[in-house]
C-alpha cells in the first residue's frame, strides 16, 4: 500500500466577536490562520488547490506573503514568528524568532523582503523590527502605551512605517532602522488598521470611532479625513487598490465600502447581511478585482467592484474542529462541527457548502447515514437527534434523555444513539427503545439488524435488533480500554472496535471472536474507523494527529499518514475507490490517494 496527498478543503478563519481578524494576500492568494495551522488559498483555483502549513506549535494569528512571494511570515500567540518557503514542496522554514513576550497581531513585510515588523502585546515591548535572515534588530518600535493592533511599512525607500494601537494613537516611523518620528492624534478610540498605498504616497487609517484618514507617505502629516456616507460602525479593516487610487473597508455595521481616494467618496457600499454574523473583521485586495471581506460567521465574501449588487462568491467552511464525518454518496460527504454546523462537500466540484436548515446550537458529536434510503441523522450536545433530508435539514427534532455520544442507523432506518446511561432507539422522530444499561455506552454501530454497543468497562455487547427490543447476543472483551469508536465492515462479517489506548481490535461477528489485535501502532485514542466497499481495509484516526489503513487480508500490513491534522484526526472515511478523507480538529478535510498493491 501506498499514499499521496490529492488535495484538501481549508478552513476558514477563526474570528472573535469585537476583534479584528487578519486576512492577507499576494496576486490570487489568500493567506489566514485557524488554529496552529496557516492556510493558503488560491482563488484561482478550486477550493481543494488549498495549502497549509503546519510548523507553529502555539495557536497561530496572522501571516503575510514577503513582497517577492517567496516567503510567508506567520505569527502567533506566544510571540514567535516563523519564516518559511512558499515555493518548494517541503516548506523550508527560514528562521524562527522569539521577537515578543506575548500574542502578535500583526506583521509587515518591507519592499525588499528583507525586513519585518511584528506587533501585538508584550509585556517588555509591543513591537520588534529586525532582519529576516538573522532576527538581528533593525530599529526601535515605540511610542505607544498600549497593546499594537496593526503595522504597515512604505514599500519604497526613503522606507517609513505606521503603527496602530488601542491607545487611539498612531506612531509614524523613519528608517532603517527604525526609529520614532511623530504621534498622530487623530483618532478618538481603537485604531484598529493601517495601511500604506501601494505607491507609498499616502497611508490611511481607520478605527472603532466609524472614521478614515490620509496621511502623506514620507512625511507623515495628515492629509484629509474621508467623511462621505460614513460607516455606522467599527472598522476593522483597510486595504488599497494595486494602483493606489482605491480603498476596501470592511465594518462591524456589516457593511464593505469601496473608495475613491482622490474624490474623497464611497463609490460602491455592499451590504453583506442583517445578522450579528455579518459583521465585517477582515479584509484584503487580491489580485485586481477580487475585494475579500471576512465575516464573524468566517465566510469570506468575494467582491468585484465592477458589481454593485452582492459578493461575486463566497467561500464557507468550517472555522472550528470537525467532529463527525459520514458519506452521502459516491464523491458526497458531510462534516459536523464542534459549533453545532453541518457541512456539504463535494469532491467532483471542490466545494463545500453548509447544510440549510436550522442546525444544533451545539457540539455535534455523530452523524450516520441510513443504509436504507438519503437520509443523515445527527446528534449533538443540544441534547437533540436532527435529520437530513434533501440537503437541509428536516424541521421535526427528536430530544434525547442525556447527552448523546455516538450514533448508528440499522437496516430498516431506526436510529441508535448511545447516551450517558442509555442506548435510545428513534423511529420517524420518535422514541420507539430506551434501553437502560448496566454499563456506560461510549459507542454504538449497526449492520442489518445487528446492533453493538462499546462501553466504558471495555467490552463491546452485540444485540439483534427485532425492531421493537434489543436482544443480547454476545459480549467481545478482548479490547483493554473505553471503546472508544465501532464500524462493521460493509459485508457485515467483520467489526472493527478502536479503543482509547489507540488500540484496534478486528472480530469475526458470526464467530464472536478476534481475528487480529495486532493493530497498535496509534498511540491515543481512536476516534473514527472506516472501510473500503470490498471490506479488505480500515481506515483509523487518532487524536495522535496520525492516520492508519490497515490490511485484513494481511494484518501486519498497514501505512501510516503521519500528521493528518494538527490537534488530532477526528474523521476519515473513504469517498471513493482508492481514495481517502481525513478531518480533524483545524477544521480541515484533507484528500488522500490511496494505492493498494497486489
């Protein structure tokens, strides 16, 4: 057996309600972070022509392109910054530089690629300018008293640079190396951005006071304050046109506003929603007519300023964890996320979509797919069984009795939930079983009529299911930890049981006995099992962040994809012949072709 990656679906920025989130780009890329993991997206190209990096140890807040495109600069959370090669395949770091004591929230390149400022929140300092190759200090950036919400560097020399801060103060700086020249006060509250002109003659900025301003480039005086039609909120963000005669503004009053600078006017206003999601956190101008705006729901809305109507796309995916993962077809699948969503994929298309309908307000914790007709059925710590139909979600729920774990989907379509203290069986959104068990259920399957139940005491209990009571037939206890995840293979003879030591162990059904427990090269808890259609193999994931297929033709036989997922591997399942998803916690799906050899 042998694999390759073959693509992945991103995901999309993390944001916070009240803070801005920064989004970067380079010709057609976009570049952001979520989590410990930095994500590059073409907007070339299909949403599978994603690229992440995976190098930071602490959660991520920021990375830019170098002038060149040859670097990314990525920051996070404990200071650090780490250089690395976005051109060659292996992502060659650089450098790593410890350049604060505490969260960067921004960064800036200088128009030779050779120097770089980071800002944010330290105890000793707010901000570091030094060499990208050395690390070695080009300067001193200060003059402000509180935490450095943004920086930006003139792109030609005489180089200056402007740091922006929740003091309500700019700093405006000559160099290199850099050193303080003026404050500016011409904010009343949190300057939130800031931004040179690509032709270094202006610089504008812009704060949660609903206002912008123009600054001369090389001198740092103020030029003019742009008060038509004014946003009604905070603003997040700003970025200029390439040929400098436009800015992009992004505002928490969810609208985006596009500029004509020399007119001192809004040319177009869009309006992204009405919704407390529709608050507008980020943006950035790729390329030359695809206007990027973030929102607090993570969509990132695609603006042409050529139309004045509605975003020319919009890209949605998950911003947090995947924790469930189910088929819906030959290339189809969905995801649920630890904030209640369920997303639509498409590997045909290279797009993801989220489910409509009202979804949980919580963790979804499983979802199963009937093998009898297109349903889906989830289950979250709403406390509640929803069902998919059609691609959206059904009005009718079905509640639980205790916070359900796992979820199965039997022959003739009744759905069984394992529960804190019970098993519970749904019919047509109705309770129809409530099995109270001696033991506490950690995870359920179905094949036919055949229902097992893993527990936390270690065994696996299979019952038949007569569609009116559960009928022991049997218990498995050769695992030695929780069961931690259960998936019968497609011809219902074998049942695979992954426990919490990272454990698989393989059951001959019929016989109620193990035909391998050779399967231990996880080292954590296993979360998710899947087969192929000729039920020769099982995929695992682990929190270990590892993916293993397995051979039970040959049990000693397996490969092993290291580092699927930063923070554990939540999801795999097979979408087709040879070919592997996997998702995890950074809210990822990645594709991988799988080769099996004679």
């Amino acid at each position: 057996m042998s694999y390759k990656p073959s693509g992945l679906f991103p995901s999309n920025p993390v944001t916070a309600r009240g803070a801005a989130t920064r989004i970067s780009s380079w010709k057609d890329k976009v570049v952001y972070t979520n989590g410990k993991t930095v994500i590059i997206r073409d907007l070339s190209k299909s949403s599978t022509g994603a690229v992440t990096y995976l190098g930071h140890v602490h959660n991520a807040t920021v990375a830019r392109f170098s002038p060149s495109g040859y670097y990314c600069a990525s920051a996070d959370v404990n200071g650090t910054v780490r250089i690395w090669d976005t051109v060659g395949e292996d992502q060659a770091l650089k450098g790593e530089y410890k350049v604060i004591s505490g969260r960067i929230n921004d960064l800036a390149w200088d128009g030779e690629s050779k120097r770089i400022i980071a800002v944010g929140d330290g105890r000793e300092r707010f901000g570091y300018a030094f060499n990208m190759d050395t690390g070695t200090s080009v300067g001193d950036i200060s003059g402000h008293s509180k935490v450095i919400s943004a920086v930006s560097i003139r792109q030609q020399r005489p180089f200056r640079a402007a740091t922006a801060s929740d003091d309500t103060t700019i700093v405006f700086h000559q160099g290199p190396p850099f050193k303080f020249d003026k404050l500016i006060k011409t904010h009343t509250k949190f300057v939130q951005d800031v931004k040179f002109s690509p032709s270094g003659d202006l610089f504008a900025s812009v704060g949660s006071d609903s206002k912008i301003f123009l600054y001369d480039g090389q001198a740092g005086e103020t030029v003019a304050e742009i008060t038509d039609s004014p946003h009604k909120g905070t603003i997040f963000a700003a970025s200029w046109s390439p040929d400098s005669k436009s800015i992009f503004t992004s505002s928490a009053d969810k609208t985006v506003k596009l500029w004509d600078v020399e007119a001192r006017k809004a040319v177009t206003t869009w309006t992204v929603g009405s919704g407390v999601d529709d608050q507008q956190l980020g943006n950035t101008w790729s390329g030359d007519n695809n206007l990027v705006s973030l929102s607090l729901g993570g969509d990132l809305n695609v603006f042409d300023p050529r139309t004045a109507d509605k975003p020319a796309r919009i890209f949605t995916a998950p911003q947090a964890a995947i924790n469930a993962i189910t088929s819906t077809g030959a290339d189809t699948f969905l995801t649920g996320t630890a904030t209640g969503r369920v997303y639509s994929y498409s590997v045909a298309e290279g797009e993801s979509a989220p489910v409509s309908g009202t979804s949980h307000s919580a963790y979804i914790s499983g979802l199963a797919t009937s093998p009898s007709d297109d349903k889906v059925y989830s289950i979250g710590w709403d406390d509640k069984v929803r069902e998919i139909s059609g691609g959206s979600f059904v009005p009718a729920v079905a509640p639980t009795a205790a916070q359900p774990k796992s979820v199965a989907v039997a022959s003739d379509s009744t759905v069984f939930v394992a529960e804190i203290g019970t098993v519970e069986a749904f019919r047509s959104n109705q309770k129809v079983l409530d099995l109270k068990a001696s033991y506490a259920p950690s995870a359920v399957a179905a094949s036919g009529k055949t229902v097992v139940v893993g527990a936390e005491d270690n065994k696996v209990r299979l019952y038949d299911w007569d569609g009116k009571s559960l009928k022991e037939a049997g218990v498995l206890e050769v695992n030695r930890a929780l069961i931690s995840a259960l998936a019968f293979s497609p011809d219902g003879k074998y049942l695979a049981a992954g426990d919490s030591s990272g454990k698989i162990i393989l059951y001959d059904v019929a016989k109620k006995e193990m035909v391998t427990g050779r399967w231990t090269m996880h080292s954590a808890r296993i979360h998710s099992l899947s087969w192929t259609s000729d039920s020769k193999h099982v995929a695992s994931g682990s929190l270990d962040t590892n993916v293993y297929i397995w051979s039970v033709e040959k049990p000693l036989k397996y490969i092993g994809i290291k580092n699927a997922a930063s923070n554990g591997v939540n999801g795999v399942l097979w979408v087709g012949p040879g070919k592997l998803a996997s998702a995890g916690a950074d809210g990822i799906v990645r594709l991988w072709s799988v080769t099996f050899h004679a």
